[in-house]
C-alpha cells in the first residue's frame, strides 16, 4: 500500500469492486484480510474516526457481466466488519444506489457499462461523503 505521510483531515477509500469480480476474483476470506491490513495501516497514521471506507457501489446488472449486486452485498458486508472491528466510519453505498431503485441511472456513466458512474451516481456518492463528513 501507498500512502504518503502527508496529514489530511479525512481519509476515504472506496475498495472491492475489482476484488469481487468474477473473472478475477479474490475469495472472501483473503479480501478481508486485506481490508484488515489497509485498515491496520491507516490506524497507525490516522485516527480512526476519520478513515471512512465506503463499500463498493451496486451494479446495473444487465450491463456487467463479471459482477452482480449479490457479491456486491457479500463484499460489503465483509467491508462494514472490518470498519466495525477497527472502528472506522462506513459509507454502505451499496444499499444507498439499491435502495435509490434507480440502479439504471446511477450506473449510466461514458462507458454504459453498468458499473462505471454518471452524474446521477456521483452525485449520490458526494451526498453520501457530506452526510458522514458533517456528523
């Protein structure tokens, strides 16, 4: 991992989305292993109330062929265990965009491709990163 010494205020990473694809999958058990060993790292240079992880974004289905929103849910859940383990702040923005029931539109960036966000998706996310920023 890379991180420069540099102080900030906040530290947010959002993670797993290619971890959890199909065509290169790294199983559960060693993802999250690699979620403790970010998380470890960070603690030593940051406090943890301001390291926010933020789970991988729910895909158009229709659209991805190496991802669906049931190993997003996985991941997520093994992400929100390392962040409640190590006190971390969480963004679920998985359940944000399926909650949003308007997946289509959130994951409607250039590419179309069913993962990758358009304004909609980005929007969301940046909405998400306020909330938690202002508690």
């Amino acid at each position: 991992m890379v991180l420069k010494r540099e102080h900030c205020d906040k530290v947010a990473i959002l993670l797993g989305t290619n971890d959890l694809a199909a065509n290169k999958q790294v199983p559960i058990d060693q993802f999250k292993q690699k979620m403790a060993s970010i998380a470890s790292s960070l603690i030593q240079v940051y406090s943890p109330k301001d390291i926010i992880f933020i789970s991988p974004p729910a895909i158009d289905e229709l659209k991805q062929k190496y991802r669906t929103n049931y190993l997003v849910a996985l991941y997520t859940a093994a992400i929100e265990e390392v962040t409640k383990d190590y006190h971390l702040q969480f963004i679920n923005l998985y359940q944000a965009m399926i909650s949003s029931k308007e997946i289509k539109i959130l994951c409607r960036g250039l590419l179309d491709d069913g993962l990758h966000f358009g304004n909609a998706g980005y929007t969301l996310l940046a909405n998400l990163l306020f909330e938690q920023l202002t508690k």
